[in-house]
C-alpha cells in the first residue's frame, strides 16, 4: 500500500490536484503517512470488493479521494459536492460532475442514485447524518463515511445506524462502513 501511495503522490494530477484548491482542512492523502495509509487501505479494499461504475462523493476539498478512484477502477463516473467553488477545479481536472453548494440542500434534492458513496464533506451540524441519510434515501448500496475520530461523525453514524435503515454497519480504522442488507 506505500507503494501504491507513493506513486498517487508523485503523478502529475496529484500535484495538479493540490496547486488548484486552497484549504487548510484535512483530506485523504496529504500530510501523515500512517493516517493517509490506513484510510487508503480500506478505501482500496472496499473498492476491490463492489468495483462500483457510478460513485457520490460529499467534500470534494482537492479532489484527492477522485485520484484513488481513477488508480483503482478501470472505469467510472465520479458525482462529487462541495460548498467551496474552488474544488470544482479539482472536479474538472478528474473529469467528475460537480455539484456547488451545502450539501443539506443539494445533496437533499439530488435524485441520482450511485453504486458507491464517500461521506467527506461537512463534520459538524448535522451534515455527515444529512449526506448518510441521503445516500441511503437514494439506495446506495455501499457507503463510507469518513472520520469516525470526529466526535460528531461518531454520534451522526450512531444515530443514523439506530433508525433501522436496512444497512449493516462496521469500521474499519476511522472510516463507517454501511452496507445494504440484502432484501429477504
Ligand atoms: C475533509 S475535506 C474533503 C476531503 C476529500 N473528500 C478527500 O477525500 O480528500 C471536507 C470538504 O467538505 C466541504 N464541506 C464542508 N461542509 C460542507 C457542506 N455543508 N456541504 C458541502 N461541502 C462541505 C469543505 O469545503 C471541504 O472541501
């Protein structure tokens, strides 16, 4: 897996990824090793389990979560939302649909169902339970969400997992993992 982020480090998207959008927030792959393998890990891993074709992220931030798509799957197509303009340069240069706005409202009226789903947009006020609930609504079969570290991604996944959505859920290091259970 070093290998594998070494190398989404040193291609020329990525580079062109982290020149286009300025945010001092967290993301997927920059900084700290350790962090950035462990969330690969489980990433790669799901991604090698469902081969989605059609994939929702929420917080685009730099388009860092698009770079492992595109070293992952031989094809797909990538919906990704964030609230900052800014990123819908790291949605061009992925060639991903981009969608402007706080997701509470334009995740809320999207109608487009996906095969996959990252929850990586917004952490505090109720937003990781909006992108949850809408993900589900649109029955996404498989959904991650990022930063259980966070002690309102915890409570917002707590909850959501307590209203009986008809998804299994389990973690893996800091990232949720909801799958859809099977109808009997
Ligand atoms: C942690 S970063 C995303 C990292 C990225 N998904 C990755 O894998 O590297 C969070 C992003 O969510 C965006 N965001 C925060 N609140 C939001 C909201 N309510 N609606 C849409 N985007 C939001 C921020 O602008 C930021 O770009």
């Amino acid at each position: 897996m070093i290998e594998l982020l070494h190398r989404l480090r040193e291609m020329p998207l990525y580079r062109e990824l982290l020149a286009a959008v300025h945010s001092s927030e967290g993301n997927t792959l920059e900084g700290d090793d350790d962090r950035a393998l462990a969330r690969l890990s489980t990433i790669v891993r799901t991604l090698e389990k469902h081969r989605p074709l059609s994939v929702i992220e929420t917080g685009t931030q730099k388009g860092l979560f698009g770079i492992i798509l595109i070293e992952n799957l031989f094809t797909f197509r990538l919906t990704t939302f964030d609230i900052n303009p800014e990123s819908a340069k790291a949605a061009e240069l992925l060639g991903a649909r981009f969608v402007l706005g706080d997701t509470r409202q334009t995740f809320s009226a999207w109608n487009e169902t996906a095969d996959f789903a990252w929850i990586d947009g917004g952490h505090w006020g109720g937003v990781a339970a909006s992108d949850i609930r809408n993900a589900m609504r649109l029955g996404i079969p498989v959904i991650l969400v990022d930063d259980m570290d966070i002690p309102e991604v915890l409570h917002d996944v707590a909850v959501v997992a307590a209203e009986n959505p008809g998804y299994r859920l389990s973690r893996d290091g800091e990232i949720a993992i909801f799958e859809k259970e099977l109808a009997k």
